[in-house]
C-alpha cells in the first residue's frame, strides 16, 4: 500500500545548501543501481555507499544530517560493536545495556530513544550513523538535488556490508551491496502507529531492489498490532517484491518490515528492516521477528518527529 510522498522524519540540512557543505563533490553518474546514503556525526565523517557497502568521505554535519555524495577525502569509519562485547555503552548517560537475547549485540538509538538486538554477525554501526537510498530519476550531477534521498534511518546495524560486489557500469568503481539492515528513523506527519508503518514499508523495497517500478511490489493494506517483548505496543506491515525488473550482479527481490510505536516522549517512531530475498543467505523471516521482538525504549530521546 502507497500512501502519498515518501515519508519524513529525519531533517536533512545538507539539502538546503549543498555548495557550503566541506568535502562534497559531484556525484558520480552512470550507475544504475540505488545507492544507500549515509551520515556519520560521531566522526565528522560522510558516508555514500551503493545499496549497502560504505565508501567513506569527508564532510562535516551531525546526525540531523541524512544526503551523502562523493568527495574528495576519505577517512577512517566509524566503531561497530564487537561479538566479544555484546553489551552497549549507554550514549545517554555512560551505563551500560546488556542484550535481551543472549549472546546478540545491542543496538541503540539516542535520538528517538529506542534499542534493539541483533545476532553477533551483524555489524553495529555508530549511533548518529544514518542511512538511506538515493533515487535514481534524481540527477546529482546538478547540486540543486544534494541531498535528496527516498527514506532513511538512523543508527544502524547492517548484515554483511560485502554480500554482493559488482561493477555493473564497468567504471571501475565497485559497489558493495550488503544483505539486510535494521534501524529506526522518526515519522512527522503520521496520525497513528498503523500509518507509521503503512507510509514507510513500501519505500525500502522501491529504493533498494525495484527503482522506478512500483508494480512489482506487493505490501500490506492493513497493519497488524504488535507487542514486543518489553511491553512496546504498536503496528507492522510487510512489503515484499516478485520480480524485479532491476538488472545486474547483485540485483534481487526485497522484503521489508516496519514497525510504527510511540516512544517515551509521545512521538510516532519506526523501526525498520530490509534484506534481499530469494538469495541463498537470505534472513528468515523468523529471524526478523525474533529482532523485532526486541525492539524497546532507551532512556529520553534527543530527537523529535516535529
């Protein structure tokens, strides 16, 4: 189900003034591919990536910001969690939070105040670490259209950066694509945790494997509630692709899960997961319910949807 422009919920100051951003350069055209956007704060480092591998470049911007393009200078990437520590330092307030399924890595969200585990091999990235696709009808060669990205989420945790690597373009770039990743992103403008998950689903799939066809996405018409494991009450919804007509090395179809809730400070918020389907490592869908169940709040959030 569609609902209207893609959502909103994470603010985007490189948008408005592409040319004062440090380290950005024109975007590399050519490629047919989405690209996944992303923003580091805690490095004062700019992400671009394509669908889901990281190429690291300069840039300046906290993690209001949600458009990265190519630059000039690269730089070292942010922390991810270890398996040997499953355990989460707090960005709160310095305690730690231990995972609620053994073992697994928690992941935390400052900024909407929300947590969630994911198993060892995922890679936690940093908290003010967003995350997003571009689109492909969006011409970033002119700088009018920095920035402009389909949906993001911020605060990470993404399952194998590497799965796929190809040149498709043959321009001697390669592009990394990994195999799924979670994270949560706000929801301005949504009315209730249906419409939170209903606005948002679809948009991972169309921006990661289907791009510019919307007829091979089947998703959801209506939510279903949901409770996780600490008690978050709230809606899901599932967008699924059948054949999609995206060419190349590492295309595939999609699925993708959203889950709308309100976190402590009364604010609509979603967790989102996407991944690659009909892949030999494709992520069961039980294994996506077992991270959902726990998604939880995590102290006062910083951010809001407003």
């Amino acid at each position: 189900m569609w609902l209207g422009e893609p959502p909103e919920g994470e603010q985007n100051p490189h948008s408005q003034n592409p040319s004062e951003q440090p380290g950005w350069a024109q975007l590399l055209s050519g490629r047919n591919r989405a690209k996944v956007v992303a923003i580091a704060a805690a490095s004062a480092v700019v992400v671009a990536a394509c669908v889901t591998g990281l190429l690291l470049l300069g840039g300046r911007r906290d993690d209001n910001a949600d458009g990265g393009r190519n630059a000039t200078a690269p730089a070292s990437a942010p922390q991810s969690a270890t398996a040997s520590a499953p355990a989460s330092k707090n960005p709160l307030g310095g305690a730690t939070e231990g995972p609620a399924v053994p073992g697994w890595k928690v992941v935390i969200n400052p900024k909407w105040g929300t947590a969630f585990d994911v198993p060892p091999d995922w890679d936690v990235k940093s908290p003010s670490l967003q995350i997003g696709f571009e689109d492909s009808k969006v011409d970033y060669s002119d700088p009018k259209n920095w920035g402009k990205v389909i949906i993001l989420m911020s605060a990470p945790a993404i399952l194998q950066d590497n799965w796929c690597l190809s040149d498709d373009d043959k321009d001697g770039r390669v592009e990394n694509n990994a195999l799924a990743a979670a994270g949560t992103k706000g929801a301005k403008g949504a009315k209730s945790t249906g419409d939170v998950a209903l606005s948002q689903v679809s948009w991972w799939v169309y921006g990661g494997y289907t791009q510019p066809d919307k007829k091979s996405i089947v998703s959801d018409r209506t939510t279903k509630p949901y409770t996780t494991k600490s008690g978050v009450k709230g809606s899901i919804a599932w967008a699924r692709s059948k054949n999609t007509p995206q060419k190349g090395k590492c295309a595939s179809d999609g699925k993708a899960v959203t889950f709308g809730f309100k976190n402590s400070a009364g604010d609509f918020v979603a967790w989102n997961l996407y991944g690659a389907t009909g892949v030999k490592d494709e992520l069961p869908d039980a294994t996506i319910m077992k991270i959902l169940s726990t998604v939880r709040l995590h102290g006062k959030p910083k951010g809001s949807s407003s």
